[in-house]
C-alpha cells in the first residue's frame, strides 16, 4: 500500500510539471510590493464577511479591503500574482481564495495581507468562486470549467457541466446542491458537482440567485429575468424593465432581491419579481457597468455594489440612495520619488527615504506605505538607520539629519555643524553613531544631540562599526581606512581598486566586504589587513554596486543591490555571486534583511522588491570539465535539516529548471531558472521556512529531465 501511494504522489508531481501552466506554478523570489498609482482599476469581485469586514478584487491584481463597513478601503498589492482578478470567497475573516485571468487561483490565510498562487492546472479565465467553509469550494469559469477542492485548496479537481461554453456564475445553497449559470442556460448539480443537468436552456445567463432549495431567479442579457420556484424544475420569465445584461444578483429573501448590470442599471423587487423598479445609482455615466452586488443585512437596507472604474457603491436605505465610496488609502508611494534607503526593525516594519525629502513607513511588510516626513523638499535622503523600533536617523544632502524617538511619528532637525552632503550613517547603540559624508566621517556619542569630525578626508562613501571601537570606512578614488578606538584614528588599507566604496560591512571584526563602482567587490578575511578582489558574474566595468547586506545567519551568504535591475547572492563567501531574476526594470540602491529569509530592495521610481524565500539559492559552477552525460545527484545530506546540497550534471548550454515541490505537487521554491553552460553545478536549499515532510526536486535543461526525493526532518 505505501508503494502504490508514493507511486501515485511521484506520478502527480510529474503530471504537475508537464500539464500545470508554468505561469502559475511559479513565483518569483523577488516580486513588486509598491504598487501602481493608478486609482481606476474595474473592480469585479465582492465578498462581505461580516458587517465591518468586506473584500473586492479587480483588475491589476488588487485586493481591496474595508474593516469599517465599507466607509474606508485599503487599496492592497497583490504580492502573489498582477493577473486581472474576477472574483473573491472568503471562508472567514483571515482565509480567502481569488481568481482571475490565465487560471489564476490565489490563497490568503490572514485576512488578505499576503497571498499564494495554487495550481488550478488551467489556462481558463477563472469568473466566479465560492466556498462554503475553509475546506470546501468552487471555481467557474471559460470554457466550460468546473472546479472543486475539498481541501482547501491544495488539489483542484475538474468536474463536468456538460458544457464547453463560458460559466459566469456559481451559486452552491449547502454542500451538494448548487447552480451554475452561462452562455449554455443553467445547470444544476444534487451530489456535489460529480454531475450536471441544464434545467435552463437559455443563452447568455450571467447570474443567478437561490434564497432555499426552491426559490431562485436568472438573470440573462438583454434584460431577461427568469424565476424558478421548484429547484429550477420550471422556469418564468419575468419583465425586468430594463435591456442590460445582470451580471449579479442579490437576494435577501424570497421576496427582496436586486439585480445589477451594465448601462448603470440597478433593478430591486420586494414582491418575487412580479414588478421590479428601477433606482438611481447616482453615477454620472449611462455606461457604468455593475460587477457584483452583495449585502449582509437580511432586511435588505445595507448593500454594497462593485464596478468598472473603481466604482463601489453602497446603500443603507434598502437603495434609496447610493453612494459612491471611492476612497481608498492607496498607500504606495509616488513613482515620481527615488529611494535610495530601505530599513526593517521587523519583519513588517520598515522605513524608506528619498528625494524630495521624502521618509516612508510600512507596518505590513511592504504591502502598504505612509508618509512618515515631508516638509524638507530640497534634500536628498540618502540613507536611513534604526536602533530600534522608535529610534532611527536620515541623513542626506546639505548636512541633513533628522532623528525620530517615536516611531517615526516626528522627525527633529539635528545640527550636524556642515552643509556638506552626508550619504551613511550606522550606529552602534542609541548613544554612539558615525556618518560618512563629503567631508569625512563624524561621530556622536549623546544620540546625536552633538556631532564632532572624527576623520577629515573628502568623499567618504561608508561606515560601519563592528563594536564600538572597531570599524571601517570607505570613499572615493579607492580610500579604505580602519580604525580600532572608535574613529579617533585611522589607519590606511589597501583594497586594491581606485573604486569609490558605497557600502562596507563586516560580519565579525575579521570577516567583510566592500563595493563600489567600476563593478567593485572586494572581501577580507583579517580585518582588513588584506582584500581580496571577487567577481560579480556580470561583464560590465561600469556596473554600480550600490549596497552590500550580510546574511542574519550565515556568514558566507550576502546580497548586493546594483544599477541595471540586479540582485546578486552569493552563499559560498564570495567564491561565486549570482544575479537574480527581477520583475520590471529600475536601479536599486539599498538592499535589506529583516530575518533570515525575508529581503527588501528599494530604488528609483518608488521601485521596492520583496523576497520571502532568501532570494534564489546560490548555484555553483564547480568545475569546468565537460561532463559525459546529464544527471541529477541525491541531495547530501538526506535526511537534512535545514540546508541541503543538490548536485547536478548538463551536457549542453540550454536553459535550466530546478524546481522543488511537495507530496502534492505544489512548487514551493524555484532554485534555478537560468541559461548554463556545461558544466558540474551544487545548489543549496535551505529548508528553514518548510515543514517536515516529503519534498522531490526536478531537474529540466533541454530535453533533459529527472526527479528525485528528498526528505525534511525538523
């Protein structure tokens, strides 16, 4: 019995790779997380919790939010996916599903702040879903499409309508009872979904409505109202008094009900659809078009109705009136600001600063931004620094520092005795900080109430302090000096390049590195006595590496934020440094880690890059002898816990996939997807986030392909 199940997992994982869009398996290990500015994205799908909670999807991918009944809404990047979204069902207040466009299936589990793609195994436009608890749901959609999960998600299993035609609605009143409706009529299942019977035959049905097992109405284009009164046995018509297509339905009981559609149409009833009148929507355009409509309130008072152009409406007098919530905290910052500092005390809370004087601060990871500081318009922030949650400093240009004891909440003016410009600052406890700037390095040891030149030498780039008398700084024209009694003298090392270092980090007082411009990387391994130059993989003098960033717990693993859209990773100390895939294309000029798997990059046009998953896993080409034919290694150690190394062997330059996947098939980390050369490669997977478990790992490069298992023990 155990070897026909592993038989039937493995054979799933290989059915998952070749059958499942790769768009959907995959997500990037940095993605976006400030998001456009734009304000008039369709909204399509609505889902009311409760009656302070309520959610909406559109398109680019947003998640709206409100949790004050719909007054305020929190405009949310998506940070699973940007696909055009149509519908939202949530099961509670924290666990919810959407979809959308190219078989989008997306999952959150805590109440919309973050998001993972599941693998719906269709390239169908996804219309509608719906789920009746945290286990049990529906999707709907192009081509006849018919999906069902009874566990929550994780296995999507295709059910039969009886129909190719587009479903637009799905409409389940308990677990085994449940209508759909399309361009074939509608359909009716009594067992689940496991069978289908049209007990509608009637062209371009876009809604539909039961209130019991009896009662439910149709809503169809061109003004068609059909109503059913025995389970959708028969069907009447009724005379809507309108021409629109109903592309929702809402009905509060067997009497009270409203329809929605385009031509800025809302139709209400309150006697079963025998007459139906027709309300002012109070939008200003005759071709407003209606999504959804949804309400929480049996009486019919309280209804809220979602639409193109980023309309919501809402009524609390059973739609005597209407009016139009569009009032959302986009949150994001303006495209139009460059950042050049990013810093996180925690895995949610971070700060930014930029141009135009600008200081941004997040609370949920990256998801939404605030403004944190404004008024100082003519300076460039460069860098940002925090010793805690409410102590931080900005500096920037024309001897610019601002410190905040709160949070951020407020920000004072510090006198730094220079209008030179100052691009670094570190700080060793509350009390004790350094900051490099054009006219050398200055130190304060009274939370910067007083700041004093402890080095005086033009264009100093960066500082950083491995204890309060060890540090090192760099500058322009190759200048690397350390000092070892806290910055009252300074000796001179030799880095070996004329670069200009921006960013100097140790991890101990032996081990660091420093870049810079013309492609910089140098590292030492004594302190500084000696560097050693290392290469970026990148052929390109003119490359400039902005900041360097030390992995929180591993020495040899460190990021580099550059110009020209790279991130590079290195995991092996240095030996070998890797480029990421990145979405879009900007100049970044800080990178940050607030955990050991959670990064963020921020640079020009308000561009900020997240990762989850400690960006890709390092690859190593180890040698460069030809190998004699493709193979994939077992990984050693296995059982591991939590690192591994994956070893593997290509023949020929082609494009390489090295994927990893649960016992059910899900890609839970890409470790590789890249052009190589022939060659013997190791790649490191770090398993910290994971659960203990089952995992297989694929391997494709050209026509090449192999699968094996590997097992996490915690």
């Amino acid at each position: 019995m155990r070897i026909k199940i592993c038989l039937t997992v493995l054979s799933f994982v290989f059915l998952s790779v070749y059958l499942f869009p790769k768009s959907i398996l995959s997500q990037n290990s940095w993605y976006s997380i400030n998001g456009s500015q734009s304000s008039t994205q369709d909204i399509n799908g609505l889902d009311i919790v409760n009656s302070n909670v309520i959610y909406a999807v559109g398109g680019g991918g947003f998640i709206y939010k409100s949790v004050d009944a719909g007054i305020n809404w929190d405009k949310i990047v998506n940070n699973a996916t940007s696909q055009y979204l149509w519908s939202v069902s949530f099961a509670d207040e924290q666990t919810g599903w959407a979809v959308g466009y190219g078989g989008t299936i997306v999952k959150t589990v805590n109440g919309g702040t973050s998001w993972q793609i599941q693998n719906s195994g269709t390239y169908s436009t996804l219309l509608d879903v719906q789920f009746l608890d945290q286990m049990t749901g529906w999707v709907i959609g192009h081509n006849g499409t018919v999906l069902k999960t009874i566990n929550g998600g994780m296995n999507w299993i295709t059910q039969t309508s009886g129909s190719m035609e587009n479903i637009f609605n799905i409409k389940f009143i308990n677990s085994l009872t449940g209508y759909l409706s399309g361009d074939a009529g509608v359909f009716k299942t009594t067992n689940g979904g496991d069978s289908w019977t049209n007990n509608l035959n009637e062209p371009w049905v876009y809604s539909v409505d039961f209130v019991n097992a009896n009662t439910g109405w149709a809503g169809v284009r061109y003004g068609k109202m059909f109503r059913t009164n025995n389970g959708g046995e028969s069907w009447t018509e009724q005379n809507s008094g309108t021409s629109a297509t109903y592309y929702s339905m809402k009905f509060l009981d067997e009497n009270t009900g409203y329809a929605v559609g385009d031509y800025n149409t809302i139709i209400k009833t309150t006697n079963s659809g025998l007459n139906w009148v027709l309300e002012n929507s109070g939008v200003e355009n005759s071709f407003a078009k209606f999504s959804r409509i949804d309400s929480y309130d049996i009486s019919g008072n309280v209804c809220f109705i979602v639409g193109f152009n980023s309309t919501i409406l809402k009524t609390e007098n059973g739609g005597t009136n209407w009016n139009n919530y569009f009032n959302f905290s986009i949150s994001t910052i303006p495209t139009n600001i460059d950042l050049w500092s990013i810093f996180f005390t925690s895995n949610d809370v971070g700060w930014t600063a930029g141009s135009n004087g600008s200081i941004y601060k997040t609370t949920n990871g990256g998801l939404q931004w605030n403004q944190s500081a404004q008024g100082f318009v003519n300076d460039l922030l460069i860098d940002i620094f925090f010793t805690s949650d409410k102590h931080g400093w900005v500096v920037g240009h024309n001897g610019r520092i601002l410190r905040t004891s709160n949070n951020g909440l407020n920000w004072e003016n510090q006198n730094s005795g220079t209008q030179d410009n100052l691009f670094n600052v570190f700080f060793y406890n509350n009390f004790v900080g350094w900051i490099a700037g054009d006219k050398g390095v200055l130190k304060t040891t009274n939370n910067g109430l007083n700041w004093e030149v402890c080095l005086s030498y033009d264009w100093m780039y960066s500082v950083y302090f491995v204890d309060q008398n060890t540090g090192w700084a760099g500058g322009r024209f190759g200048k690397l000096i350390k000092t070892t009694d806290g910055g009252n003298t300074w000796t001179d090392q030799q880095g070996g390049t004329g670069a200009t270092y921006y960013s100097i980090k140790f991890s101990d007082e032996n081990n660091g590195w420093a870049v810079g411009d013309y492609n910089t990387i140098i590292r030492t391994t004594n302190g500084g006595a000696t560097w050693i130059r290392q290469s970026s993989g990148i052929q390109s003098n003119s490359l400039k590496l902005s900041e360097i960033q030390i992995a929180v717990d591993d020495a040899n693993t460190a990021y580099i934020s550059t110009y020209e859209n790279h991130i590079l990773k290195t995991t092996n100390a240095g030996q070998d440094w890797y480029k990421s895939t990145l979405p879009g294309y900007s100049s970044y000029n800080s990178i940050f880690f607030s955990s050991d798997n959670i990064g963020y990059a921020a640079g020009f046009g308000a561009s900020i890059l997240k990762t989850e998953n400690r960006g890709i896993t390092g690859v190593v080409n180890e040698n460069n002898i030809l190998p004699e034919s493709f193979s994939l290694n077992q990984n050693y150690p296995n059982p591991f816990n939590p690192k591994t190394v994956i070893r593997y062997k290509i023949t020929n330059s082609d494009n390489v996939s090295l994927k990893v996947y649960d016992i059910l098939g899900n890609e839970v980390a890409e470790l590789v997807n890249e052009k190589q050369i022939a060659g013997s490669y190791s790649v490191e997977f770090n398993g910290s986030g994971f659960s203990s478990g089952v995992y297989f790992y694929r391997l494709e490069s050209g026509n090449n392909f192999d699968t094996k298992r590997m097992l996490l023990i915690k």
